[in-house]
C-alpha cells in the first residue's frame, strides 16, 4: 500500500525579521556549496531599488520588526550600500550577511560612526567555512580565508561582535568547528568568540535530492518569524528568494503568511532544527 505524502502547512508567528536581498546574482565569490545558481556573466545589474524598500519599511510600520538583514548574492556590491543601511537603522537592528571581502580597517570605521549615527545595533555575519585555510579557500576560492580574517580583526578593532557562519560541509558537527575555529582562527587574531559567535548550519547540496523528513520536528523556522524582500516581490525565506514556491505576493500590503514546506530546501531547514538566517536573539544577548 502506498502512503500519501502532504507537506505541512507552515504559519507565520511573528514578523520579526525582514530579510532584503540587495542583489540576486552579484557576488564577487563562487563558493562551491552555495545554494544561489550563478549566470556565466559576473556583470549582472540586478540591484534592489531604494524606493522599494522605502516601500516595504512603510508597509511594516505595524509589524514588531526586531531585525532586518540585507543579503544577497553579496549584498556590499550595492552601489546604494551604505544609504540602504542608514535607511534601515532608522528602523531597528541591521544584520548584514556578508562575505568580508569588502570590510577593512578604513570600512569599519566608517560601519562604526553609521552605527553610531543610529539608535540601533549593526550585526555581522560573516561566512567562513573552514577552520583550516586550505580547506576554506577549496570551498570558496583562494584567497578568501585571509580575506575573511582581515575583515573579522578589523570589525572587532571598531568594537563590532560578529557571528561567524559557517556551512557544515565536510559534516564535522558544531562542536568540533567551534573548538577548532577558536583555536585556529580567534585565538589567533585576537578575537574572543563565545559559542554564541559561531552559526553552523547544515550545508543544502542542491544535486542531492533529499528524501521527504518523515518526523516534521524542529525549534524555529526562517517563515515561522520572518520573510524575504526581492526586486520581485515576497518570498517566504533566502532560500526561496524568487523561487516561485515560496512566492507570497507582490508587496508587504497584502502577503500570505502561510506556506507549505514542500520543497528540499525545506528538508535542509526542518533537518538543521534551528533557523538557518535569522538570528537567536537570546542565544546572542548571553
Ligand atoms: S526553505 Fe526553510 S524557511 Fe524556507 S519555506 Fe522551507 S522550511 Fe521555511
């Protein structure tokens, strides 16, 4: 006999966190376990427009926004960077997914009086994903790992506490990366992480198809408490940015707050429990 498979329906909670994505497709990197597919022409003129997300700020005057990520691709290659990020200080904390290429020192000093200029707080994460610089720079380019480094020890210099995100890609599990990233990286240039300054996700490999989860049990879900702002509209998460499975509407005056977890990047979230994107505000306040 065969069994009938339905995706459970999720709901949104709370809007706590507007995730915007400044670019689609522009990224100075190409990082083998990214999730994005990348067009062969690097020169793409995606950008979000500013006026849009005036809008969508406008449209969420109601809701109880705690913080709002700017994402991407590479979300620093927009030309409207730094006026994007004052606009959304004015609003609550900024977290800014990143992957350090263009943070040094000179940047964040300059991050430094934007923040202060706010009342709020501006978060970085920064992806790294190996402890080890070979292995880091096999899975995001040569280069990138003292890339990285240098933008980390400059946030710290400028008093800032950033989240290091790391993919799981060889399945070494959490507490083996964050015992080793101390004491390979942060020891070494200065950077006192706790345990809640490192995010480990499981890494979605988009050629393996996973199976459907039989047991739908975890905390927190990225469209539990937030969704994603795209030139294109609404979306329910990063993962599902522009994809027409997580599409939710055209603009924030009228949006769905329900899904189904029907696809594998769902399989990916419900396996790794916790939210991929969004950040544990408890877990990072300790
Ligand atoms: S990919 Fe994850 S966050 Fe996005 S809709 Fe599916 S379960 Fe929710």
């Amino acid at each position: 006999m065969s069994t009938i498979y339905t995706a459970p329906i999720c709901e949104l909670k709370e809007f706590n966190n507007l995730f915007i994505e400044l670019t689609a497709k522009n990224c100075n990197q190409r990082c083998k376990h990214c999730y994005i597919d990348f067009p062969l022409n690097k020169n793409v003129k995606d950008f979000i427009s500013i006026d849009t997300i005036k809008e969508a700020l406008n449209d969420t005057l109601n809701e109880n926004l705690e913080c709002i990520y700017l994402t991407g691709a590479e979300p620093m290659t927009h030309p409207d960077f730094n006026n994007i990020l004052r606009l959304c200080l004015k609003r609550c904390n900024v977290c800014i997914f990143t992957n350090g290429s263009f943070i040094n020192e000179k940047k964040a000093r300059f991050l430094k009086r934007v923040e202060g200029e706010s009342n709020f707080e501006i978060i970085f994460k920064l992806s790294i994903d190996h402890y080890n610089e070979v292995k880091s720079d096999d899975i995001r380019g040569r280069g990138t790992y003292r890339q990285v480094l240098h933008a980390i020890k400059s946030l710290v210099k400028y008093d800032f506490n950033p989240i290091l995100c790391i993919t799981d890609y060889y399945n070494e599990g959490s507490e083996t990366l964050i015992s080793e990233f101390k004491k390979e990286v942060c020891n070494k240039i200065g950077f006192a992480a706790k345990d809640n300054n490192f995010k480990i996700n499981k890494w979605h490999n988009k050629n393996n198809h996973s199976e459907n989860t039989e047991t739908f049990s975890w905390k927190t879900l990225d469209c539990e408490y937030g969704r994603i702002l795209t030139e294109k509209g609404i979306y329910t998460c990063p993962f599902l940015a522009n994809d027409h499975r997580g599409r939710c509407g055209s603009s924030f005056k009228d949006f769905s707050h329900k899904n189904n977890l029907e696809t594998d990047y769902c399989q990916t979230c419900i396996k790794n429990k916790e939210a991929l994107f969004g950040i544990n505000y408890s877990l990072f306040k300790e």
